[in-house]
C-alpha cells in the first residue's frame, strides 16, 4: 500500500484534481442551465414551460453515460458528415463539462422551480402590487427566499455532480477513475489502488459537505 | 357625479376562472375621498372583485378605469398604475427575506421614486404613524399579526399612493389585535384616501363607509350609505346575510 502512494500518489492526486476541474465546469455551467430552465418552468407561459418540460425530460431520460457517447462521439460524427472532415472536434473536458452542465443543470431546474414555488405566492402578489416589474419581484423578493429553501438539494446535487465525474472516464478525460484503471494496469494492486481512490472520495466530499453545512447555517443566522 | 372626481370606474365587468363565472355583471364607481366597504358571504366574488382592480386578476369582460387609465387595454403599464394603488392583504405578505425597513423603502427605491435616504426618511415617518418606529429593524418573523399588518399598510403608504386597496384586512388576526389596525384604516379615512375594503367588519362598515356594497354570487345585490344597507336592507339575500353576522 505504501509503495502504491508512493508511486502513484502524485499521478492520483492530479487526476483528483481533473475531476474537480471537471466537477466545477461542469456545476456552473449547471447552475446557469439551472436557473434558465427553473425560471422558464415558473413563468406564466405555455410555450416557456414546455420546453423547460422537454429539456428536463429528455436528459433526465437517457444516462449520463450515453449522453456523454452521444457528445463526445456522436456529436462530432454527425456535424464531421455534414460538414466534411474534422470540422468539429470536442475535448475530452470540453465533452465531459457539456454532458455533466446538461445532466445536472436538469436536475438543478427541478430543485429551482421547487425551490420558487415553495415561496407563498402572496409575496409575488404584494410586491407586484407596489409596482414591482415581474423580474424585480422575482429577484428582490421571491429568489432570495427560494434560494434558502433550495440550499440543501442543490448541495446534493452538487456531491452527485462530483461523483457523477467518474462516469466520464468512459470518454477518456483522466479524471480519477480513469487514471486508476490505468495505474491497476500497470501495478496489478486492485485493492490497494481502488481503495487509495474510494478514500479520496470520501474525503473531498466529506470536506465539502461540511463547508456546505457551514455555510447554510451561516446564511440561515439571524433570519429566524 | 363629476368625472375628474372618479378614481375607479368599473363597468360589466366579469370574471371567469375556466368555467366558473365568479363575477357577471359588476359596475360601480368610486370617487376620490370614498370609503367603499364591500361585504358579502364567502364565493361572493368580492375579494376577486378586489384584486381586478390592480389587475392581480387577469379581468375576462368589461372594462376598469383607475385614475384615468384603462388596465384593461392591454397596452396600459400596469406597473405605472399599480404604483398608484396600495393593497393590503389579508396574510400580510410582508417580504420575509427582508426587515421592516427593507419592506417599507423595497419599491420606493428601486422604482426610482426616492433616494435611499429620502425613503428611509419617509418609512420612518410612516412607521411613526402606525405606532411601531421601534421595530423598523425587526424582521416579519418577530412580529405579531397586528404588527405585521400595520407594517403592510405601511410600506403600500410608502409609495404615496392615491387609493387603498384592503383585502380582508383582520381576517387573519387574533381578536385582540384588530383594533389596531382598524384604528390606522379609521385614521387613514379620515385624512381623505380613497379605500376600497373588503371586510366582514360590519361595525367598521358602519362607522367608517360612505357606501356599503352587498355582494353575492357575482353581482352587487344591493348598494348605499351605511344605514340604508345595514339598518334598512330592502333585498332578502342583504337580510338574510346581515341576520347571521349581526
């Protein structure tokens, strides 16, 4: 075991630090989707709700592991076809941030658009009802309020963000996982290795979860 | 009735929620200075009534002229116009994200209506009036019923607006604590705003209200000065609703 940290604790610990590259990429491009699509699905609009409907449907109904085959090899394919060779090429990172901001940024529009329609609809009304312009309410009043609510999913979605990272070891991005498979082939230490890996997880994700604990009763102080 | 004077004309107007038609055919106006007290069973429509008024309602037919412009012309700023008009709900909806003082300068500031300083100046003086300048730091969460809507009544004044929308102000208060926000609305009356209540206050109704409107399912059955409607109803449905509350 020793011998393994040793040796491969350098290579490990650089491909930790590709997949919270690749973790945080991935999240703020996320929360970005997140947010466009929860709005949509909250505005007082048919077409608006369908297609947040549709963008939340869709991703949540196929795995991330075939979204990631379907960008990183069938996207390019299709457009190359069409537009002669080479015209379009994804980096591994550049796939893996495009499938995990799609796959989290759905999930994170369900938690928005809960999160905003758990604040009383009375708030809304009274701010409207001052004058407030639609978008003015919305971001004075009605998302601050939201966003309390939405803190403890959106950091669990976070963590599943984190470890949803090693699925895009399929795509070659030597994130973790991917970079372990590679050390088990060239030590033949299986335990030992996915072991040192199972426990970088836990630690990175423990740390985070703590901070993030901090930080919601931080934000929640002084509001009760 | 001189037409400067009307601050609110209502005509047919009607008001569907898919296929229930909660109101059919309502039309009154209200000119500046009235107290108009609307009181009615509950499904009457009344607080619907309300609430088309600013357009919190989406309106179906009819038309309704606030101060001059038509919030059923789709055209109309409705924002402009809603600057115009406070309401007061019955759940106070205060801004709970912010204090009291964040409740009361929110609109004025961001709609450009004042300075920070100058809204701040004048929540103060406002706060003064409803009796809670103590609590300007307070958030909604730290206050009672009462003082939660004083605060409301408040922050709608804020915006120096020329009529006062109440729906169903003391519904949601512990008994104890209606006299004091009856007390502001009294004050307000008798400084000249223009008020449209909805309330099942019959003794507010009473002692404040230029005009009584008795509404059920839909339409204004009856309408008049305080004594005609309370005292001496000339329709059986005001009777027989009266018989109950009084």
């Amino acid at each position: 075991m020793i011998r393994i940290i040793t040796t491969y604790g350098g290579l490990l610990l650089t491909a930790m630090g590709q997949t919270l590259l690749l973790a945080l990429c991935g999240l703020f491009f996320a929360c970005i989707l997140g947010l466009i699509f929860g709005l949509l699905s909250v505005l007082k609009n048919r077409v608006c709700n369908i297609v947040s409907i549709i963008f939340v449907d869709a991703i949540r109904g196929v795995p991330m592991i075939v979204l990631a085959f379907y960008i990183y090899f069938g996207m390019p394919a299709l457009f190359n076809g069409l537009m002669g060779y080479n015209a379009v090429t994804l980096t591994a990172l550049q796939a893996g941030t495009i499938c995990l901001s799609l796959n989290c940024g759905a999930y994170m529009a369900e938690i928005i658009r809960a999160g905003i329609q758990s604040v009383d609809k009375g708030q809304m009304e009274a701010a409207r009802s001052l004058g407030l312009p639609y978008w003015k309410a919305m971001y004075r009043v009605v998302l601050p309020q939201a966003i309390r609510t939405m803190i403890p999913s959106i950091i669990n979605q976070f963590i599943i963000t984190l470890k949803d990272t090693s699925i895009l070891s399929v795509i070659g991005f030597p994130e973790l996982v991917n970079t372990a498979k590679n050390v088990v082939a060239n030590s033949f230490r299986t335990f030992e290795v996915w072991t040192i890996v199972a426990v970088m997880y836990l630690i990175i994700i423990t740390v985070l979860s703590r901070v993030a604990k901090i930080l919601e009763r931080r934000l929640n102080r002084g509001r009760e | 009735m001189a037409e400067n004077n009307v601050k609110i004309h209502v005509s047919h107007l009607k008001k569907s929620f898919g296929n229930l038609e909660v109101l059919k055919d309502v039309s009154v106006d209200v000119t500046q200075g009235e107290v108009v007290v609307v009181l009615g069973p509950s499904g009457s429509g009344k607080s619907t009534f309300l609430r088309c008024l600013n357009r919190l309602e989406t309106i179906t037919d009819g038309q309704v002229i606030v101060d001059g412009y038509d919030i059923t012309d789709k055209k109309t700023d409705i924002n402009k116009v809603r600057e115009n008009i406070g309401m007061v709900f019955q759940h106070f909806n205060l801004f709970n994200n912010l204090n009291v003082m964040g409740n009361m300068i929110l609109a004025p500031t961001e709609l450009k209506k004042a300075t920070k300083a100058e809204a701040t100046a004048n929540a103060l003086k406002l706060l003064k009036r409803v009796g809670l300048l103590d609590k300007a730091e307070a958030y909604p969460s730290q206050l009672s019923g009462g003082q939660k809507q004083r605060v409301a009544i408040a922050r709608a004044l804020a915006m120096n607006p020329d009529i006062l929308l109440f729906d169903e102000p003391t519904s949601a208060l512990d008994p104890e604590m209606v006299g004091e926000v009856l007390q502001v609305m009294k004050q307000l009356a008798s400084e000249g705003m223009t008020m449209v209540v909805v309330t099942h206050e019959i003794g507010f109704a009473r002692e404040v209200a230029s005009r009584v409107i008795f509404m059920e399912g839909g339409y204004i059955v009856e309408e008049g000065t305080p004594e005609e409607v309370l005292d001496h109803p000339k329709e059986a449905r005001t009777i027989d609703f009266l018989s109950k509350v009084l």
